[in-house]
C-alpha cells in the first residue's frame, strides 16, 4: 500500500544521511509534526516504525498544511540547509499547497516531491490494530472510493517550492535520485 511504500521510502533516505536533521509531518485530512527535527536516526525510525493510518484518521489530504507545519519548523532550527520531502498521491482537499509551497520557498525552504499513487486510482485500505487490511472506503452510496495520482498539483508545488518531483507511480520510489538532489543542492556532490 502507499504508506508502506511511504514508509520506506523514508526509511531509505534517513538511512542515507549523516548529521542531517530528520523530521517527520504526518497528515492525511489533517496535519501535525510528528516526529521533531533530531539527528537520532534512530528514534526517528521508531517513530516512522509505529505510523500507521490511525495516526491521522481524519480524512482528506491536509498538504498546505503539512508545508507549513514544516515551514515553522524550519524558522525554529538554525541551519543552512532545508529541504522538505513530501510524498503524497496529491489530492489537495483543502486547497492551498502551491501557494503555501511559494511562500516556504520564500523562507529559504526548498520543497521535493515524490508522487505515490497510480492516475488510474487505487482503492484506500481500512486496517485494524494489528496493521492487517480488513476492508476499503465506502462513500455514502456504499461505492469503494479510489485515490488517485495528482501529478499536475505535485508538479506545481515543486515548481513553487524550488525543487524537483519524481514519479513512483510504477511502485518504486526513486530514493537515490531525491538523495543526490539534496546532496548536491548543498554542495556536497556536483551534478
């Protein structure tokens, strides 16, 4: 599922830092941090292991306000560099993300995103306590309801943000390619 996939995803890239600072901003139809900017990568990871769908029950797709739980975030710590991640399948319920995504870059946020999801749609799986799927979203007719891959919106708020989006619509998230990226944004590599 998109989650597991998020999940990771995630994992694969703090695996691949080194004194970089980690947070995590869970949101679904609401957003919240989740897991503060640390360089305890492996607290990070705990954090990361026990997120699941319950985390943000709400429903919906909450992205402006994810980038700007982030972009305070960032106003709070003081380093050079800050890079905001986002894997989302783009469905902006809320409305808001680009233009909350231009004014993080205005705060010297730069803002990659990665798009999970397929444009055909893929229905949400209901899971219980033990992480097991029991079943899928049902509108009010009784209909499974399918998410689908936004990637014009994703586009856009990379575009806005400064960064650059990558496609994970055939299953694999490309991790090296968002790794490089902010690599060489901070100079470490040149490419």
């Amino acid at each position: 599922d998109r989650l597991t996939a998020a999940r990771n995803a995630v994992s694969g890239l703090i695996g691949r830092m080194d004194g970089d600072r980690v947070g995590i901003i869970a949101f679904a139809g609401d957003a919240f941090l989740y897991c503060p900017l640390t360089i305890d990568y492996g607290a990070a990871l705990m954090f990361l292991d026990a997120l699941d769908t319950s985390v943000v029950g709400d429903p919906g797709t909450a992205l402006a306000d994810a980038i700007e739980i982030a972009t305070r975030g960032f106003q709070a710590a003081e380093h050079s560099y800050r890079h905001l991640v986002i894997l989302s399948d783009g469905e902006d319920h809320q409305g808001g993300a680009v233009e909350a995504a231009r004014r993080a870059a205005q705060a010297g946020i730069t803002i990659h995103v990665v798009g999970v999801g397929t444009t055909a749609g893929e229905p949400i799986p209901e899971v219980n306590a033990q992480g097991e799927v029991v079943g899928y979203k049902r509108d009010a007719e009784g209909q499974v309801v399918l998410t689908r891959l936004n990637e014009k919106t994703l586009r856009e708020i990379a575009r806005a943000g400064g960064g650059i989006y990558v496609s994970a619509a055939n299953g694999t998230i490309p991790i090296q390619r968002i790794f490089s990226e902010l690599q060489r944004e901070e100079g470490r590599i040149v490419g």
